[in-house]
C-alpha cells in the first residue's frame, strides 16, 4: 500500500513537471517570435539610417526608379506586428494564470472540486485557441494533464497537504 502510494507521488510529480514546463514553453513559442520581430524592427530602424545618404543622392539625381526601390526595400522588410502584439500579450497573460491556478489547485488534494482545478484547462484551451494550431499542438499534453486532474483529484505530489 505504502509502496503504491510512493509511486502514485511520484507519477503525479512527474505529470506536475511536464505541465509546468510545457505551459512555460507554450510561454516561450509565444515569446521568442515576438523578440525576434523586435530584434527585426530595429535591424530595419539601423538599416534606415544607413540608407538615408543614398536616398538622399538618389533624389537629387532625379532618379527616382532607384529611390522608390530603396524605400520599398526599406518599407517592405517586415510585416506589420503590431496587430498581434495585443493577442500575444493575451495568450501570455492566460497561459501564466493557467500555471498559476494549476500550482493553486495541486495544493488543494482534499477538495474533489476547486476553482482551480475547472479554470486551469480552460484558460489553457482559451490560449491554445487564440495561439492557433501549432501553439495548440505545444499546449495539448498540458491541457490533458489538466483534463487527468479533473478526473482524477485524489493525486497527491509530494508536499502537498
């Protein structure tokens, strides 16, 4: 009994971890694009600058062909980003209150059913929804492992009370 118990710890220990860490990389695949665009945006900010003194030339030779390529060059380096900076900061918001609420409800072992426990696979499902397939193909072992611990609440890790 005790030997099954240990290993029933240990299995939810495990199951805790893997949630943990793919809700952080869930967190990370949001993240690291963004980044890059930023890295991105100031690679076209610097590249501007350097190609001022030609656009200039350019436009007194009155070749303006040569200057309207250089300004699409300039112009057409990145896409907007703009518009998925607010739902990237959304999926980031629930996915960190998903963690957060799966912490909270792993502590709670004696309720069969919290807040917690209901709220965390939502915002997850919520977050995978707005992050699109790939985001929810990262986040579908977190959402299950959230799913098992509807089901199944009696769980204990090690700690909990």
């Amino acid at each position: 009994m005790s030997e099954e118990r240990q290993l029933s710890s240990g299995m939810a220990t495990f199951g805790f971890a893997v949630l943990v860490l793919d809700l952080a990389v869930g967190i990370g695949f949001v993240l690291v694009p963004l980044m890059i665009v930023g890295f991105l945006f100031l690679l076209r900010d610097v590249f501007g600058v350097l190609l001022l003194p030609f656009s200039f030339l350019l436009g007194l030779a009155g070749w303006s062909a040569d200057q309207k390529t250089l300004h699409a060059m300039q112009t057409g380096f990145l896409p907007d980003g703009s518009a998925h900076m607010l739902r990237a900061g959304s999926i980031i918001l629930l996915l960190a209150v998903s963690i957060l609420c799966s912490v909270l409800a792993s502590r709670r072992v004696g309720q069969s059913v919290c807040v917690e426990r209901w709220l965390a696979p939502c915002l997850t499902g919520i977050a995978a929804w707005l992050g699109g397939g790939t985001l929810a193909l990262v986040l579908l072992p977190a959402f299950f492992l959230q799913c098992a611990a509807l089901r199944y609440p009696g769980l204990r890790i090690a700690g909990a009370r």
